[in-house]
C-alpha cells in the first residue's frame, strides 16, 4: 500500500484583529486544493478566529491549540495556535487600536521562532496596521523590517508576484527625498542579487532580470539626474560581470511594459510606488463605480531571510472589516506561493499532526 505523502507545516499569522485578516484566513482555507500539500497553522487568537468564521459564513471549525504536535490534519477545521491576546469586548473592526496591534507583532513574533526552529516551513503573513503596530510600541514600518530584526538579516528586500510579473524594490518605506539617497551601487546589486536568487528557487535556469532607472529617461544621459550613471549602471554592470543576465537601467516608463510582454523574469524597481503601482495595476480591479474591489491579487515575498515568508499585497482594509466582503485571492495566492517555496527547502510532515 503506497505510503501517504507528509505535508508541508506552515504558520499564517492572523495580523491585525480589526481588519479583514481573519475572515481572508478563513475564506482561504476553504479552499480544500490548499490542503493537499500542506499542513495550516494559523497563529491568532481562537475566539477571534471564531468570530470571522461568523462574518464569513464558514462552515468550517476552529480547533484551539497550545502546541502544534495538537494540529489536525483535516480541510474542515482551521488549527489556531491560540495566544489569547485579543479582548473581544474591547475589539471593533475598522478602528486603529494598540491592542490589536501589539498582538499582531506577537503573532509575528511566534511564527518567526517556529520558523528559526525548523518547525514549521513558512509563513504566511495577514495584513498588519503600521499606526496600530507603532502605537502599541514597536516602532517598525512594516513587516519586512521587523521580519529583518527578528531574523538578524542585514541584507533584505521586498519583491510583489503577481502570476509570472515579479517586482523587488531597492527601496521601500521611506520617503521619495529620502529613496533617492538610497540609491547607490551597492545596495542596487544585493537587490540584483536577491532577485536572482528568488527567480532559480522558482525553478527558473537562467533569469533575465530588467533594472529600473530612478529618473525619466533613466537621467537622459545626466541630463535629468546622475543617479544612472554613478550608482545604478555601476551596478548593472558588475552583475553581468557575474555572469547573471542583466539589462539596465531601462526608463522607468517602459520597463514594466517589456516584463508585461515577458522580456523579463522580474524587474528591480528603485523606489516604493515605482514597483508597487505597476504590479497592483496589472493585479487589482474595481467594479464599475470604484465600489468594490474585485481582484485584489498578488503576493509580497521578503527576500534575503533565512526563512520563507509571504504575505498578502495589501492592507487592513478598515473600510470593509467586520462586513463578510473581503476578497481573499491574495492571500490564498500567498499561501500558494509559500508552499512552492517551502517545498524546495523544508522536510516535510514535522509537526506530526493527528
């Protein structure tokens, strides 16, 4: 009799209780195709978990557990590793609230040892509240720089997947003034190298990675700004020298074009919105009216961890928590996603699950 297949551990934080992180969790994990390769834990707080499966109309059951050996292998039951933290009666969605945000940062905090300890093979994030998290006294701005500290990275970078359009960002959360004197030679290269790297664990022989000037024209020959020419071609060139197959630094206005048309794996973009704008264009969709959103697809992978982390490409949603409404693609993409990678890196079946 064929043995049957152990499945991948990971962990899916519950981020910010007073948005739709819950009620996404539980609509994706209905998603009985997510269970046949992995096993999911989600990191939250049982009674909240309970409550989302109410405002998503789930059938689905939460089981409680202080220990993962205690989750279940089983489609119907959603496994929380339950750390209590959430008061209920103090709780109301759509509203910026510490507490909420401080144990959102402890549900970080737990995946990330699970992870470091080879417990589980990746994590998967909900979407967190930069004020909510700050107010509550961790002074962070955004998941990849606490992701950074906790795991000791130095060298780090974001990267948004939409399906085979694959953005990193030398620079993220900071402002545009600042973003700019960011931009040196160095920094662009790990990028470069990071993005790399991300694109062979995908499977991919021989990626082709587009770079991204920082001024229009990509500086017009310094006409428009000399950051091309001393810190972002420099760069370029030195990853060709190490055999990787680079082009830049293209003209921000036509970059994202030639990735749509598949001239390249990924594209390296120099600031925060240069890369954002392009994968959430080509990844979400209004309805007629800008009522309702409805495609809200892609991914955000940080590259440079000693662990695999994905997460949802976007944020609380305070506009629409509480009411059932929230579209869960991006996170079941991220799940998706997460599993691919972990499959490369972790054994399989260690949380021995009942």
């Amino acid at each position: 009799m064929k043995s049957k297949k152990p499945k991948i551990p990971i962990a899916i934080t519950m981020g910010d209780a007073a948005g739709i992180g819950p009620e996404i969790i539980v609509k994706a994990l209905e998603r009985k195709e997510l269970h046949r390769q992995t096993l999911p834990v989600v990191v939250g707080d049982a009674r909240t978990m309970e409550q989302a499966l109410s405002i998503a109309k789930s059938r689905l059951k939460i089981l409680a557990i202080s220990d993962l050996g205690q989750a279940r292998d089983d489609p119907e039951t959603v496994n929380v590793l339950d750390l209590k933290n959430i008061d209920l009666q103090e709780l109301k969605h759509g509203r910026v609230d510490p507490m909420p945000g401080k144990a959102a940062v402890e549900y970080i905090q737990k995946a990330v040892s699970l992870a470091l300890e080879g417990r589980i093979a990746a994590i998967v994030t909900g979407p967190i509240h930069k004020e909510a998290i700050n107010k509550a006294g961790f002074h962070y701005s955004g998941h990849t720089e606490l992701l950074a500290d906790l795991t000791g990275t130095k060298e780090y970078a974001m990267l948004l997947v939409h399906g085979p359009f694959r953005v990193s960002h030398v620079t993220t959360h900071t402002s545009l003034r600042r973003a700019c004197e960011l931009i040196k030679k160095d920094r662009v290269l790990t990028v470069i190298r990071l993005t790399h790297d991300l694109l062979k664990q995908l499977g991919i022989e021989n990626p082709k990675i587009g770079v991204a000037g920082l001024n229009p024209h990509s500086g017009e020959e310094g006409l428009f700004g000399d950051e091309e020419q001393k810190e972002i071609g420099p760069a370029v060139a030195e990853a060709r020298k190490k055999g990787w197959d680079v082009e830049g630094p293209v003209p921000p206005d036509t970059v994202f074009t030639k990735l749509k048309g598949k001239l390249y794996d990924a594209v390296v973009a120099m600031y925060h919105d240069q890369g954002h704008i392009a994968v959430k264009l080509v990844g979400f969709s209004l309805k007629a009216g800008g009522s309702e959103w409805t495609k809200m697809s892609g991914v955000n992978v940080t590259l440079g961890l000693p662990i695999v982390r994905t997460s949802v490409d976007h944020g609380v949603a305070f506009g629409k928590a509480g009411q059932g409404r929230a579209n869960p693609q991006s996170m079941v993409d991220a799940i998706k996603l997460a599993i691919r990678l972990a499959s490369k890196s972790h054994p399989a079946g260690s949380l021995n699950p009942r």
